[in-house]
C-alpha cells in the first residue's frame, strides 16, 4: 500500500480505482499488446501499522485522484496493558458460525450461473425507505461545518460503502438470497455500522494523514 507503483514514476491506481468502481480496465505492454478487464471487481484488506496510514496523505496522486475516498477505514485503540491474560478461547459455536458465513462469502459465486449474468440484489420498499433516511442523514453532515463537512471526498462514498455492506450482510446471512430482496433488518445493521464505526474511523484515520480539506 506504501509503494503501488508498477512499470512507472507514479503510483499506478487504475487497478483499485477500477476495481472499486466497476469500471473496464485495460492496460497496455509494448511486449504483450492491450489486455482488457471488463467490469473490474476488487476486493482488498491491508493491516498496517498507523504510521503507513500517516504517509498515505503525503502522495498527491492518492489524494487528488481520490482513492483515500474508497477504504473502510479502522483504527482500533491498542490492547496493550489492557489485555486479558489466561482468556478464554472463543467458544466452538462461535467459531463454527463464524467460518460457516466467511467460506459462504467465498464460495459466492459473482454471476448466476442460470443466467450467466450478475446477481441483482435488490431492496424491499421498507429497506429502501432506511436507506434513503440514511442518504438524508449523510447530506446534512456534508454541508459546511457538518461532521463531514471537510471530509466530502469520503463522505460522498458512505451512502456507496452502506449499500456494498448490505450486499456482504445479506449474502451472509444465507438461505435463497439470491432470489430474495435484501430486507430492512440488514440495511439497519449496515446503517448502524456506518454511523458508529466507520464514520468515526474515518474521521480518525484522516486527521492522521492530516487529510481533511479544513487541514
């Protein structure tokens, strides 16, 4: 994540620009011709310590052509000197469950093979009705002084990052999902994630970098 630069001066983005947003993606060698991905999909997770988050609001080319904009940020406060020793292990049920969903993820297949095309998820009018009190909930705290007034770059992705996590909820929660319109349970629990985790992660995780346009 410090170094993204390939065949080049420059951080080479296209890779994670397009494949956030969904967009083709071609790229061309003198020695192998022009290769071309359609609808490119991307799925990325770094763990690093704070200081490569610090130096991320030093590259120009990362924040002008906004990818700071697209994580999910988190900074969780360290354990150290607060740690439980001789914890108990998680228990099996746990564990068990938890593995069920993630390789349930995994194993998704990105077309429906009936079709041969994209799964289309889509929302039940009560859960869209959540959502759009979410959007609401979003614009106010864009405008100038609001919470994500001087973090409208990333601020304008939230609504985006909320519906993706709707996606991730629903497809986890298992059962015939494919074929069922993402209910408004799942929006909540989205929803709630992006106003008590992720705002505030990111908020953190920018005065870090030092940023934010008011900085």
């Amino acid at each position: 994540i410090e170094n993204l630069t390939a065949y080049a001066d420059a951080p080479n983005l296209d890779v994670l620009l397009k494949g956030h947003a969904g967009d083709d993606l071609r790229s061309g060698r003198v020695t192998r011709g022009r290769d071309t991905i359609e609808s490119a999909a991307l799925t990325c997770a770094f763990s690093v310590q704070p200081c490569v988050v610090e130096g991320l609001g030093r590259t120009p080319e990362m924040r002008g052509r906004g990818l700071l904009g697209r994580w999910y940020y988190a900074l969780p406060d360290s354990m150290v000197g607060y740690r439980e020793i001789g914890a108990a292990a998680v228990p099996a049920a746990i564990r068990e469950e938890y593995a069920k969903r993630m390789i349930g993820l995994w194993e998704t297949d990105y077309r429906n093979p009936e079709a041969d095309e994209p799964h289309e998820l889509r929302f039940s009018a009560d859960a869209l009705a959540d959502l759009e009190w979410f959007e609401r909930w979003v614009e106010v705290r864009l405008r100038p002084g609001g919470t994500l007034g001087s973090l409208a770059g990333w601020g304008n992705k939230l609504c985006g990052l909320c519906v993706r996590l709707c996606g991730v909820l629903h497809a986890t929660d298992g059962g015939n999902w494919q074929h069922s319109p993402i209910p408004v349970g799942v929006v909540r629990r989205a929803v709630r994630v992006c106003m008590e985790h992720a705002t505030p992660h990111a908020l953190a995780a920018f005065d870090l970098m030092g940023a934010t346009e008011a900085v």
